[in-house]
C-alpha cells in the first residue's frame, strides 16, 4: 500500500483478538459510498491519462512556469502523467484495504 498505517500488523491482529465487527448496514454504506467515490475519481484519472503525452507534458511544463512565476514555497507540481499513475495506484491500495478490513470485520460474510 501506498501509505501503509504505522503498525498495521498489530491492528489487525487486534481486530482479530477482540473479534471487531462492523454491523453489515454500515458496510454496505460505506460500499455504497466511499467505493462509488473511489471509482469516480480512478475513472477521472484513467480518462485524464488517456490524454497523449505530448499534451500532458506540454500541461506540465505551463504549469512549472506557472509555479515559478508565482513564487510558490516548496516544489513545483509533478509531471501530470506521473500524478495520474499516482493517484490510480493510491484508489487501488485504498480499494485493497477496504476490501481486506470488510474480510477482517464482517462476520456477516463468513
């Protein structure tokens, strides 16, 4: 995962010895919810990088200009192709997790 949780080991192992479940409804909330948000912006950011690269770094090079010329602190904005695969792989590892946190927390699935 991309940021994994500090001790995330130990986490689960405790949800496994206290045996933590989470009702079914909220599950499906959540489903419903945080999951339909995920595919939103992993679609967005698919469709963003469906865009040839010629034009992302043509996008990129303006917006380090912009950046510059702003005097913004810190360090200018990534290449957008990069932030797009970033943020694909950042929906997969949050998708994982929830999806192994449902398996740990559910008893409902068995």
């Amino acid at each position: 995962m991309g940021n994994p949780l500090k001790d995330e080991e130990k986490i689960w192992q405790q949800i496994e010895d206290e045996n933590i479940s989470v009702h079914p409804v909220v599950w499906e909330l959540l489903n419903h919810h945080v999951r339909n948000a995920l595919m939103a912006i992993t679609m967005g950011l698919q469709l963003l990088r469906m865009t040839p690269d010629w034009i992302l770094n043509s996008a990129s090079w303006v917006m380090r200009v912009l950046w510059k010329l702003s005097r913004q602190q810190g360090e200018p904005p990534e290449k957008l192709s990069e932030t797009c695969d970033k943020g694909v792989q950042r929906t997969k590892d949050v998708d994982v997790f929830l999806r192994r946190l449902r398996k740990a927390t559910d008893k409902s699935e068995g």
